[in-house]
C-alpha cells in the first residue's frame, strides 16, 4: 500500500508545501489527490517567488495587471489570489468529503507586516475576502505582534494557519488565541462551527541550529532528536488544551481544536534519512505539510507507525538534559522567529524585483 495513504489512516493529513500553475495544468495535483490522498496545500513567498521567476507562466498575467496597478505587492497578490482560487476549487471536494476538516489551501500576509498588527489584521481580512472561499486559511507568523491578530480574525471567521512556530511558550500563546477568538466570536452571538486552524511548527531548522551546540557540549547523541522532541511536547500540550472544560463548551457549539501542523520537515542534515521528520511524527489529529521531494521520497519508502505518542519520556529526557547542559532552548526558537521573518522577507523582496522586471520587460 501506497505509504502516503497509511498516513491518512493513522489520522494525520498530508499536505503539499508546493503551489504552481504548472502542477494545476498539467493535473498532477489531481493525480496526488487521487493516488496519494493529498489533502491540502500550504505556500509562502519563497514558493512563490521560484514560481514567478522560473517560468513564463505568469507573464501575461503580470502584463495586464500592471495596466491599472503600479504596487508590485499588490501585482503580486492579484497573481497569488488567483492560483489560491483555482487550488481551493480542486480541493473543495476534500472540503466537503471531510466536512471541513481539509481541503485547505494556504495564503500568507505579506511577510514585512509580522510585526505589525493592525497591519496584518487589515490583510487578512483583505485575502480573506479577495479569495472568497471557504477553504482558504490565511497564514499569520505565531509573533508577538500576530497573536492579537490571529484572535481578531478567528473572531471575524477568517480561517488562519499559524505559521512560523518554533517553540513551547509561543504555541501555548497561541493556542490561548484561537479559544479566546472563539469566545469572542461566540459572545458576539456568531457561530464557531464553520473556522479552521492549523498551527504550523517548523521543524528541521530548530534541529539545525541546536546540533552545533550539542556537539560543544559533549551531547552528540543529541544530534538531531530536539526538533522531534519539542514537537512531541506541543503535542502533549494540543492534547491537554483541547481536552479541558474550556474547549468542550465550544465543541459542543461546533468547534473544531487547532491542529497542530509539521512544517520545514525536509532534512537539512545529508546524514539523516529522508523522511525522518515525516516517520517520526505521524500521529491522529495532526497534518504534515511535505516538500515534494519529502513527498516523492516517503512515497517510495516511507515506514508508517503511530509515532508521535510513543518515547514521549525520551522526549522529555532530552529536553531536561538541554537544560542541565545550559542550553537554552526557548531562546534558541525565539532567535529562530527571528531569523525565520528575515528568511521569508529575502524571498519576498526579490519576488516584488521580479515582478518589477517583468513589468519593465512587458511595457518595452
């Protein structure tokens, strides 16, 4: 049996962290729906960007947008909203099959607004609006400055997937978030029956910048097992919020929790398997998002168990022995957030470049 497919069965979706025209054209993303039971996307400005600039699908299109609109962000989004439509229609059918549990496809905000919240609100609710499908989640960065914005819009009834999370003391922040907009929601006498969330944590890069200091510190047999360790915490953590007195008065007016999402789970260590991110953390209640590569590899020889439950001592023993050694590990993830806004606003600067280019080019 196809690998992808006892994923599903295990309770975990697989999603794609891919999104291009070609993929729609030319039906593969149907066939992954099909054949590997894919059941949903994810995409971000790095996507984007290899999108635009390595191909001329998208010329055209930039061409006529640039008649009326001089802001290249806003070219830009005019083009993404329009690959989103076209993705979330493919994937309705996995909406309603799922009765809204997937089937979603992801559009984040403009990566120079993770800190600033009024901001973001603004073009969430913008997105949200422009695409006008039920199964679009708009992405918003787990910051400081995002946790207000992603209450606002689950209160409004924006579907949001929590990106760019690295670390217990934020995914608790945002957990408390998520149930406060729905309070809100529910005491403006809305209905909460119909919102998503994910909340996406990132995981090989914590693996890449931990290992080093592990190595310093004489804890080698460390080398690649934080990231997996810390995942398997928030996942105790899903488990406890979701299963107290507080969200079971919301579940019973429609509620769905906050699935926790596997993000960044290609290896960036050639010395570990291929799909170490996705083996290790395949468990009910949650979705991986997958490289294709990862995809294609786990495909061919992925290894499926109910991982993500199991060794949760070994998981603890790791994190305390960070501790013992002085590692900090909560200032390791914030100093990843950091980082990981700069790694999306390089993308996204040179994509609005790109896009300038092309405009040049069309105008001549």
């Amino acid at each position: 049996m196809n690998p992808l497919l006892e994923v599903l069965q295990q309770g975990q979706s697989i999603w794609l962290d891919l999104l291009d025209r070609k993929m729609m054209d030319s039906g593969k993303l149907r066939s992954w729906i099909d054949d590997d039971g894919l059941r949903g996307i994810t995409s971000n400005p790095a996507i984007f960007e290899k999108a635009i600039s390595n191909s001329s699908d998208y010329d055209e299109d930039i061409a006529s947008l640039a008649k009326n609109e001089n802001n290249n962000e806003a070219i830009f989004f005019g083009l993404a909203v329009k690959d989103i439509q076209r993705a979330t229609d493919i994937f309705q059918p996995i909406y309603e099959e799922t009765e809204g549990l997937d089937g979603y496809v992801s559009l984040e905000v403009s990566p120079f607004l993770a800190r600033d919240t009024n901001g973001t609100i603004a073009q969430a609710r913008e997105l949200w609006k422009k695409v006008d499908r039920k199964n679009v989640m708009i992405k918003i960065p787990g910051t400081k400055e995002g946790l207000p914005a992603i209450r606002k819009c689950i209160s409004e009834g924006i579907n949001i997937n929590v990106t760019l999370l690295f670390g217990i003391p934020r995914y608790k922040e945002v957990t408390e978030a998520f149930i406060s907009g729905l309070e809100d929601r529910l005491d403006a006498g809305k209905s909460i029956d119909g919102i998503a969330s994910v909340a996406s944590f990132f995981l090989s890069r914590i693996d890449v910048m931990v290992d080093p200091m592990l190595e310093e510190k004489g804890l080698k047999d460390l080398k690649g097992e934080v990231a997996i360790a810390s995942a398997k915490k928030a996942y105790q953590i899903y488990q406890e919020v979701f299963s107290r007195d507080r969200f079971k008065k919301l579940r019973k007016k429609g509620a769905k929790p906050q699935r926790v999402l596997w993000a960044s789970t290609s290896v960036k260590d050639p010395s570990f398997r291929d799909v170490k991110y996705v083996e290790a953390l395949i468990g009910p209640e949650t979705v991986n998002t997958l490289p294709l590569d990862t995809l294609e590899a786990f495909r061919d020889h992925g290894k499926v168990a109910n991982e993500l439950t199991e060794n949760t001592d070994h998981s603890d023993k790791v994190l305390h022995q960070l501790k013992e050694k002085g590692i900090n590990i909560d200032k390791v993830t914030q100093d990843l957030e950091d980082e990981g806004i700069e790694k999306f606003n390089t993308p996204f600067d040179k994509l609005l470049k790109g896009i300038e280019a092309q405009k040049q080019k069309a105008v001549s």
